[in-house]
C-alpha cells in the first residue's frame, strides 16, 4: 500500500448539500498547490462527471463500472485500459462514470469480498498521486461502503438545515460499523458546512447546534461554503469555481478549505508545478 497517497471520501447520505461541487473545488484546490490529484466518481448519476465538461456521461463506454466489473470477474474480455478512460479536468485526473454503475453496485451482491471491489480497483493508482478524491451517492448503499473503505478520510459536507443534520447520525452510525468491521483506520477529516447563508437566524441557529452536538465527537472545519448563484453556474459551465469567478467569496472558501485539508494531511508541495488551465 502507497501511503503517500491520502484517499479521501466526500460523503453524505442526503443528496443536495455540496458533495460534487466540493470534490471538483478541493480536487482543482489540490492541483493548484501542486498535488497530484485523482477524482473518482463513484455515483450513477456521474454529476462529477458532468460537471467536469463530459456532456454526455451516459454515452461514455469506458467508466468505473467497467474498472470495477474488470475487478469483480477478472476476465480478460472485461479488462479496460486506463488510456482514453482517465479524463482531464483543470489539471486534476478524473475517473468517470455514468448510469452503468447502478448495474454495478447490483452485481456487487453477488461478489465475494464485494466491500472492497474499490480499494482493489484504485490500489494500483495510489502510487501516480498525492490525493484520491471520491466523490459518493447520496445513499448508504453497497457503493457507499466501498467507499468508506477505500478511504483514508472522510469530509462529511452538511447543509446547515434541520433536515440535513438530522440524518448525519445515520452516517456516523455507517461510518462506526465499517471502522469496527473492515477499516479500523478510517477517520472523519471533519464536517464541512455547505450552502452557509450567514444572513439567516436558522442557518446560524443550526450550525450552532450542530457544532455544539457533534463538536465534542468529531472536526468541524473552520471554514463555511457560502451560498452563491456562482456556485450554481459552475456545473452548467463545466469549470471549477477557480476558472469561472476566481475572486468570488466560494473560490476564497474552497481556498481555505485545500488549506486546511493539506494541513490535516501534513503535506507539502511547490505551488510551481501548478500550470493554470487558462
């Protein structure tokens, strides 16, 4: 195993709360500090993968179904090459995938050691990059868990709503079987706090109660993703927040937040090997 290589899973069960923009900006965030970064997408719906400029995700006929079928069967006639799979985005790799992975994850049932399908699949990458970003559904199903142990870390991203916190102990709960029954290792890098309008009673009442509830048990991160029409943009454009609108609050936030997880990491690198996309 490449432990110079952290594999990070950006995961929450409830769908909506910032886990495809922050998997691409902190991805994009890494490169720009001058790591070597690999994104997976780990979700049929390939929102990652539409969100990096794939127009058409679905018409893709090399993916991580086929990678992890190759895995799960070990023949020959699903072997699939890294060349013309691997796309690029904004100096950052990028694992696709697309619908084609629902079939996948049913096919993970009927597979022996079916919770590590991934981290066998991604083992031999490890060596090629200084972060491994997954970008997760919004479930706790079979794919969610090959996830969490693939992964080194978590970041939990967590829309400071009533309803959003109150599923996370339904994800810690997921996240405490997998670390006693498979990946003692794993960690929780922390909670990041998404969408954050700081102009609302709620919005400040609830992420108040949230780091006063879970405070104690796990990291919060210092920064907030605020809300911002900017944001929204970004998939529909196919850029990070860095190339759309690089001096907006989100881009200065997604900073903040690479920051912060390289800090977690106790990783350094020359900002010189960054080329901007541009």
């Amino acid at each position: 195993m490449d432990d110079s290589c952290k594999v990070i899973a950006i995961t929450n069960q409830k769908g909506g709360v910032g886990k495809t923009t922050t998997t691409l900006n902190l991805g994009v965030g890494l490169v720009r500090q001058g790591y070597k970064v690999l994104m997976v997408d780990c979700d049929p719906q390939g929102s990652l993968t539409a969100s990096s400029g794939i127009l058409s995700p679905d018409n893709l006929d090399k993916t991580l179904s086929e990678l992890m079928t190759f895995e799960m069967t070990g023949d020959d006639k699903d072997f699939v090459s890294l060349e013309g799979l691997v796309k690029s985005f904004e100096g950052a790799d990028l694992i696709p995938s697309n619908i084609t992975l629902s079939g996948t994850e049913s096919a993970l049932s009927n597979c022996l050691s079916r919770e590590s399908v991934l981290i066998r699949t991604i083992e031999p990458l490890k060596k090629k990059y200084d972060y491994i970003l997954i970008d997760c559904m919004p479930s706790l199903g079979l794919l969610n868990i090959n996830a969490l142990v693939a992964a080194d870390s978590l970041i939990i991203p967590c829309e400071p709503t009533f309803l959003s916190s109150k599923g996370m102990n339904l994800l810690l709960g997921s996240v405490g079987r997998v670390k006693r029954q498979i990946n003692p290792n794993l960690k929780i890098d922390g909670v990041l706090l998404t969408m954050v309008d700081s102009r609302t009673n709620n919005a400040r009442d609830i992420s108040s109660a949230l780091r006063a509830e879970l405070g104690t048990k796990i990291h919060f991160f210092d920064t907030g993703i605020p809300r911002s029409v900017k944001a929204q943009e970004c998939p529909l454009l196919g850029n990070s927040i860095y190339t759309h609108e690089p001096n907006c609050k989100v881009a200065v936030a997604y900073e903040s937040l690479t920051k912060e997880v390289i800090k977690l990491g106790g990783k350094t690198k020359d900002k010189s090997r960054y080329v901007s996309p541009r």
